[in-house]
C-alpha cells in the first residue's frame, strides 16, 4: 500500500474563528519506551517543537510505558486554560495504537471534562518531509562512516553508523 499524501502549506489552512490558538492545547504523544533516555528525548522534542511553533499549551505524552500518559498531558492541558485538546500521534502508520488505543485513552480523559472540546490527528504516516527526513539520516551516515561528517547527534559517543 502507497498511500497519497496531499501536503497543504499551513498558511493556506482555514483555522475555524472560534478556535482560540491560546486555548489550545496540544497533546504529543509517543509510544512510551523502557529506556527513560528514550522518554527524555521525546519530551526534549516537544519541547522545541513548542518553541518553534509558538503554541502556549503543548504537553508531551506516552502512550504506555511511561509518565506522563496521555491523561495526565490532557489535564494539564486543562488545567493551563485549553477549551480544545488536540492530541498528535508521533508515530509512523496507522495502527491499533493510533486507531483504537489512543483515541479510547484520549476519550476517557476527556470524559473528565465534558465542555472541552478534542481531537486525535493522523499519524505522520508518508508526509514528503520525512523522506527528506529518511534521506538526511542516509547520506549523514553514509559521510560519517568514511570520516567525511561527526556522528549524528543521537549516537554521539557509540559505536553505530559505522560500515561494518
């Protein structure tokens, strides 16, 4: 399956009049992971991505494994004054993840809150930026193995992205 991917430009986005930027409040969520750098680095992400973008309200959720969970990001979006929760799953493909777990977890935080308003977006499934994305990482690993680029900033100090 090769599914289409239409990229519309942000700026050509109709954002409903009622939809107060500053009562929103996003919620990005990864899958969660054993490994607490793992967590940290996708918090650290959320954290830059909120900066570049300028939202008031952005919390970063896992979905299992780890805190916080996708409730306690939804209250605290809440709490911060968001009227709209937007919740953005940071994975790949649709799956069971994306199309039943985390719109039940995101629907049973929201039961808690009866005149907020959510949302769960689509994965970020076969969007053209992250084949450019793909073919950074390719050709970054590529030079750094012949000694033409330093290591990526997430090997940093390992022993990966060597030809062997």
């Amino acid at each position: 399956m090769n599914p289409q991917v239409d990229v519309v430009v942000r700026s050509e986005l109709d954002i409903p009049a009622d939809l107060d930027r500053a009562a929103v409040g996003i919620v990005i969520v990864d899958h969660g992971s054993r490994r607490d750098e793992a967590n940290r680095c996708h918090e650290a992400f959320v954290a830059d991505w909120k900066a570049r973008f300028g939202y008031p309200i952005v919390e970063a959720a896992h979905m299992e494994l780890a805190k916080p969970a996708i409730g306690d990001a939804f209250d605290a979006c809440i709490a911060a004054g968001a009227a709209t929760v937007v919740i953005a799953p940071y994975f790949l493909w649709p799956g069971t993840h994306c199309d039943r777990d985390i719109p039940a977890l995101a629907a049973q935080a929201a039961h808690s809150h009866p005149n907020v308003r959510h949302l769960v977006t689509a994965p970020l499934g076969a969007h053209p930026l992250l084949m450019d994305v793909v073919e950074d990482r390719i050709q970054h690993g590529l030079a750094h193995a012949v000694g033409g680029a330093p290591q990526c900033e997430l090997y940093a100090g390992s022993d990966r992205c060597r030809l062997r």
